[in-house]
C-alpha cells in the first residue's frame, strides 16, 4: 500500500506540475462552451421577456411569450447549470485525483452526447411551439412526446456523468486507504449524489407518468403525484447548482485572496447536511396545493428550514475567512480589514458579489418557505425576483468569477490584466441590471402582480395596483444584463481561444497550517446516503402514498397554447 | 470552535425556531393555515357534479357567503361577484381542465386549483372596492387573460 500511495501521490504532483491533462481538459472546455453559448441564448430571449412585460416590445405572431419563457428557463435552470457544474467538477476531479480514468473519461463523452442529443429533442418541439410548458411541465398541460423523450436522454446523460464521478472517487478511494477525499473531490461527490437523487423523482415522473400517458397507452394522469414528483427534482436542481458555488467559495476564494480555507472538518459539515435534508425541500412549493394536510405541510415548513442552517454557518465561514486574511495582509479596524480585500481582481470580485446576494435571497427564502408569508407570494413576481437572486447572481456570478481561473487552466492560456478588466466591467453591469430587476420583481410580487404573465393591464388593474413602473424598471434590468451577458460570453471564448499562451493554476486554498485533523468519520458516504433516504422517505411516503390511494380519475391531456 | 461562532449559530438555530413556533402559532391557534382542502372529484364530470353543477354566490348566514366555482381556461365562473362590505365569503373551488391558480390581488387569497380537486380558502371583505382576482398560474395562451372582479359595496 506503500508503494501504491507513493506513485499515485507522483502522478498527482506531476499532473500538477505539468498543469492540466489535455484529454480532461477536452472534456471540460466542451461543456463550458455549451454552458456558455445558453448563457447567451437564454439571456437574449430574458431581453425579448423583460421588454415584453415592460409594455414596450409586442412579440411577432410566430414568437408566443410562453414559448420564449419555456425556452428562457430550460436554457439557463437545465442547460446552462448542468453543462458549467459537471465540467467544473470534471476539471475539479481530474486536478485532485490525479487525472481521470481513460473509462471515466469515455463516460464523460458519452453522458455529454447524450445529453446534447437530449437537449435537441427538446428544443425540436419548443421551436415549433409544440411543448410550451414551462420549465415545470405540470400535466394534464401536455407537449409533443418528443419534449419528454428528451428529457430522459438528459436525465441519462446526467446518470452517466455521475457514476463516471462515482468510479473515480471510489478508486481513489481504493489506493488512498484512510486518507480524506480532498475537499472539491468531496464537493464533488456530494453534488453527483444530489443530481441522481433529484434526477431519479423526475425520472420516475416522465417515464411512468407522463410518457405512456401522452403516448395514450393510458386513459389519465394523476396530476398531484406528477407534481410533487417534479418538485422533488425541481428544487433539489437549483440547491445542487448553489452547493456547486458554495464548493468554490470555500475552497477557491480563499486562494485567491491568499489566505488559507475554513476549517477542514467544518466545511465538510456544511456539505454532509445539504446532502441528507436537500431533496425533502421540494414541498414548500407545494404550500397552497389542496390534497396535502396541513400537519404534512407544518412538517416540511421544518424540513425547508433547516436546510437554511448549513447556510448560515456558511455565512460565518465566509466571513471569517476574508477577515483573517485581511488582518493577516496588515488590515486592521472594526471593518477597515475590508480595505485589504482584492478588490480589483474579477476573480474575487464576481463571487464575492455573489455571496452578498445571498444574504438577501437566503433570507427571502426563509421567509416564503413558512406558510402563511408563502401565501402572500405564491406564484408572484416576488418568487421571480427570489431566484433571480439565488440563481441569478448567487449561483451565476461565481460561476462567472469560476470562468477567469477555469478556462485560461484548461486552455493553458492566461487571464491579461485587460481580460480582469472587461470580467471586472461586466460584474458590475450585471450587479446593477440583477439588483433593479430582483427588487422590482420582489415589490410587484408584494403588490399581487403574477408570474409567468405576458403582458397584461388586467382593465386598468396594472395602473391601479402600482405593477407598471415596476415593470418598466425589469425592462431596464434586463436590457444591463444582456449588456454584461454578450461581454461575459467574449470573454469566455477570447480566454479559450485567443488569450495569450500560458500556465494557470487551478487554485485550490491550503487547510491553516496546524489545524486539526479531521475525523474520519467524515467520508462514510455510505452513512450518509442511507440517511438521505431515511429523510426522504419521511417526509414524502406519507403523501405520495395518500396521493395514490386517493387519487380521484385521471386527467385527460390539453393543448391550451 | 470561536465563540462569537458560537453565538452567531446559536441565534441561527434561534431564528429557524422562531419561525416555526410562529407558523405554527398562527396554522394551530389563529387558524391561518394554507389552503389544503382534501376533497376529490372526477375532473371530466364537473358539470354533473354537486356542488358545481350550479356555480354561483349564495348567502348562508349573516354577512357570510359561499361562492362555488370552477376554474377553466381562460375564465371563471361565475365573473364579477359582488359582496356587501364586511362579508366573509368562502370560496369552493376546482378546475375543468389545467392547473389553475386562484389570486385576489391586496387579499391573502392564494391558492392552487388543481383538476381532479376540490380547493377552498376563506376571506372577510372589510374595505369596499373593486378587487382584481386572476390566474396566477401559467395555464395556456390565453392566460394573461384570465381575470374577473369582486366588488365589495
């Protein structure tokens, strides 16, 4: 065992010496660019929605708002995320763990297949205004078969990449017997087992549900189990793209700004939780449903809540972390430390930005996950505003932040201080565009304005009830985000293509020389997977079970765009 | 562990705390639990089915009334409901078709209507006016269509 430590931990010094294995870097670039070309996508059809419900831009007869909106939220919650979290973490493993198998490699390049062939099928129907659904698909709002047989090669593709991300970390473990999986390896391991938790519901939802029921193999559908099904993934989905931010909050950052990480056995403490209570989340948006009993839904008020813990502790790790940091580069002063920060540097910059918002989005998260305050704001412009925030700029600007170090790494180029500059320009365009847009759409949402409305003056309702300044201000916000979105995608193409040749490391913070050792406890994965079940199965045996047995007649499926 | 760590997670379990006594407080003593009515009905038989086969406002006490209606793309029925001020009115509900949602704008009325479904929510009418109730859940082309109003006099 010796010997097996010893070559392996020489390959690993090697691979980081020599920089990025260019097979793995294939693979990871690969999926960078399609993440970043539906960033574009998504952002211009964003525009085409915010002008819209400003008043200012009619759509063209062949361009349906549904349609754009559908196409808006598959391309950034599904493509967008996926694409930019699986090859972060497939750069994260081949750097950790000493390059990825040649068989996880193989897999890597089936799943992306897979999943491109999958995303074609669904947009095939979405532009022939066949499947406007929504991101959320509730039956009996049925699209064309095809939109669901994509889905299932996506959630396939999804399958694959995870188990590819299973066998690397299950041999590391193999020839490392006794150590710790270094921390983005761990982040990494928790995030593949959220995606196929959360993917399995859906599965479940669109094969045995949907697809013998649109294919008229049977009579009706049961509409509160599709829903809560979805649910189970659709919530998970967003929460697996913010423990993927979390992960380079934790282990990047503090490498930016030249300090060292939060405490080992604490950060792992952070993912352990997120893992075991995540999936339960999903019922919260299933507050004002009927058929779920009020007990069922004062449970999962707890269940959704304690999910908000790991993130407080988060909040401190953070926190504390820059402040050491900063007193350790000679900052000093209650708050005058803050002057030390690298302010200057995109690659700070956007994530820190990032970590503010969440105060705010963790906040309004609390707040509408408790029944009553949920009611006030179900379905309105205030839930739009809210995962504009979490996902908008949480989630989407430490991706941002992520691409100035990941690409230039895996391109072996580097990032010019010109680059930093345009990254630095951008990050505080979108801020400005993110922040008009999420505090309007939270006060119209307070006002009564709905959700996933075209443009509507309701009589002179929308004039009455205050909605259209508000409006007019998310036109305003999307125009500045489309803006910070065209300089975002040059910036991620010129670095992957055109930026000067070079090395740039993968920056991976340093535990605080003498810190404790982390227990090992910590990896029984195995533990942890069978509490996550256990929790799943608690919260959700009792109303799926309720759902079935009294499930009134199914519902027949409708065309309704 | 620091001990400001300490305090900042013990007032972070706090919070969560607070949060759930006071839902609870407010779902158990002031019976302002969400809208979770568990009733079934067969969604393709609405019309033939008691009580929606005659949706209306019918008073049922002083100051009380119960309103029974069914959602349908893209309408209500019945539309523009008028109320004496200080009412309270029940409202039964269900849809013919699709998901809908059932929204009074300036009220708490909020709640899903879902085919198959019998959903009810409870609201007193206190100030007069025109309120704008719509769909707030996407439900087809015509959605941003689907509006009525209730006057309270």
């Amino acid at each position: 065992m010796q010997t097996a430590l010893k070559s392996t931990s020489i390959k690993q010094k090697t691979n980081q010496a020599l920089g990025v294995n260019l097979e793995d870097a294939r693979i990871s670039k690969s999926y960078l660019a399609v993440a970043f070309i539906a960033v574009l996508l998504g952002g211009l059809l964003g525009l085409v929605q915010g002008l819209n419900r400003a008043g200012v831009l009619t759509l063209p007869a062949w361009a349906n708002y549904y349609q754009v909106l559908t196409a808006h939220g598959l391309l950034l919650v599904v493509v967008f995320s996926a694409f930019f979290t699986i090859g972060y973490f497939y750069a994260g493993l081949s750097h950790t763990l000493g390059g990825l198998l040649p068989k996880v490699r193989k897999i890597a390049w089936v799943g992306f297949w897979t999943k491109i062939v999958g995303f074609v099928l669904v947009v095939i129907p979405v532009l022939m205004n066949e499947a406007s659904v929504m991101y959320t698909f509730y039956p009996p709002m049925a699209a064309h078969p095809m939109f669901y047989f994509g889905l299932v090669l996506i959630v396939l593709g999804v399958w694959a990449l995870s188990v590819g991300a299973f066998i690397q970390v299950a041999n590391w473990r193999k020839n490392h017997k006794g150590q710790h999986l270094p921390i983005m390896a761990f982040f990494a391991t928790g995030v593949f087992i959220l995606l196929v938790g959360a993917t399995a519901f859906v599965a479940v939802e669109v094969l045995f549900l949907i697809i013998p029921w649109v294919l008229g193999w049977t009579d009706g559908i049961n509409v509160m189990l599709s829903r809560t099904l979805f649910w189970a993934f659709g919530h998970t989905a967003v929460n697996i793209w913010y423990l993927t931010a979390v992960s380079a909050w934790y282990v990047v950052i503090p490498k930016i700004i030249g300090g060292h990480r939060w405490s080992d056995l604490l950060t792992r403490m952070v993912v352990i939780p997120l893992v075991i209570m995540n999936i339960t989340g999903g019922f919260h948006h299933q507050i004002v449903d009927p058929a779920i009993s009020e007990g069922i839904k004062y449970m999962h008020v707890f269940m959704s809540l304690a999910i908000g813990f790991p993130s407080l502790m988060t909040a401190y790790a953070l926190f504390r972390v820059f402040e050491r940091t900063a007193r350790q580069k000679g900052g000093t002063g209650l708050i005058g430390w803050f002057k030390k920060m690298p302010w200057g540097d995109v690659r700070f910059l956007s994530p820190f930005i990032a970590m503010v918002a969440f105060i705010p989005a963790g906040a309004g998260g609390i707040v509408q996950s408790t029944n009553q305050l949920d009611q006030v704001v179900h379905n309105t412009m205030w839930i739009v505003g809210h995962f504009h925030l979490t996902l908008g700029m949480s989630v989407v600007m430490t991706f941002f932040g992520i691409s100035y170090w990941l690409i230039p790494y895996l391109s072996k180029r580097v990032l010019t201080p010109n680059m930093n500059k345009v990254g630095v320009i951008q990050a505080i365009i979108w801020t400005a565009g993110m922040v008009i847009m999420a505090i309007s759409m939270h006060i119209a949402g307070l006002f009564g304005s709905p959700r996933r409305t075209s443009f509507t003056t309701y009589g002179d309702f929308a004039e009455q009830l205050g909605w259209n300044p508000l409006m007019a201000a998310v036109g305003i916000g999307a125009t500045l985000l489309l803006i910070a979105v065209i300089l975002q995608v040059y910036a991620v193409f010129n670095m992957m293509f055109f930026a000067p040749k070079g090395e740039t490391e993968f920056p991976i913070a340093e535990e605080e020389p003498g810190a404790a050792k982390t227990p090992y406890w910590t990896e029984r994965w195995g533990v942890w997977v069978v509490l996550m079940l256990l929790v799943i199965s608690m919260a959700y045996v009792i109303p799926i079970v309720d759902m079935i047995v009294n499930a009134p007649p199914g519902s027949p499926p409708f065309k309704t765009w | 562990m620091h001990l400001d760590e300490k305090i900042w997670l013990f007032l972070s379990f706090g919070m969560i705390m607070i949060f759930m006594i006071f839902t609870g407080y407010q779902a158990v003593a002031l019976e302002m639990g969400p809208p979770s009515h568990k009733e079934t009905i067969d969604p393709q038989k609405v019309d033939q089915t008691a009580p929606f086969d005659q949706p209306g406002i019918k008073q049922i006490g002083e100051n009380e009334y119960e309103v029974v209606m069914t959602l349908q793309i893209f309408s209500f029925t019945p539309m523009d409901i008028e109320v004496p001020a200080g009412s309270t009115v029940h409202f039964t509900l269900t849809s013919k078709d699709v998901t809908h949602g059932f929204q009074v704008a300036n009220t708490n009325i909020n709640a899903m209507v879902m085919p198959g479904h019998i959903q009810k929510i409870s609201q007193k009418f206190d100030k007069p006016g025109k309120y704008l109730v719509l769909c707030n859940e996407y439900c087809g082309a015509g959605h941003q269509a689907m509006s009525t109003t209730i006057t309270v006099k």
